[in-house]
C-alpha cells in the first residue's frame, strides 16, 4: 500500500501527476527493512517485512522509482498505514 505525499484527499490512491510516495505498513508490527538504500526500485520490489504473532506480510514498492530511504527502522514497532519507506517516482 502506499499514500502520496502531498495528497490532500482522505483516502489513498494513485494519482500520476505525484512524484513523491510513501510506502506504508500494511498492519500494525515489528519492521523489517528488506533492501539497503539504492538508485532504483521495481514496481512490486520487496521493500521489507511487518511482522506480528508469527504472521509476517511483505511490504513491496507501488511504483519504479528512486528509493529514498526507510521511515522505520529494524525492528521498530510500526502501526497500521504507519510509513516506513519513501520513493522518488521516475515513470
């Protein structure tokens, strides 16, 4: 999932016109970061993992673009939609 920074609506979404996105914890848990900070991400690319009772869900990228680093750090504790990473959008 992610948000769009400078979104003034209530609710995400994809509006091309963005540059900037923030990738956000899918549910409340335990972050890890999947990737070190690098020039570009995929599309889909894994970007880490929130973990809670055992159950753990991926956290993938929603566009190509410029990683600009993680907003959680490993092992912090994150809250549902909390952003744990931000993206550069290149397309």
């Amino acid at each position: 999932m992610a948000f769009l920074v400078d979104e003034q609506r209530d609710h995400p979404g994809e509006y091309p016109e963005t540059a900037t996105w923030l990738v956000v914890a899918p549910m409340p848990g335990r972050f890890r970061p999947a990737i070190d900070l690098t020039e570009h991400v995929a599309a889909g690319q894994l970007i880490g993992v929130v973990a809670r009772s055992g159950t753990e869900v991926e956290v993938h990228a929603q566009c190509d673009g410029r990683f600009m680093g993680h907003l959680a750090d490993h092992g912090e504790l994150v809250r549902d939609s909390q952003p744990v990473a931000w993206i550069q959008r290149t397309t």
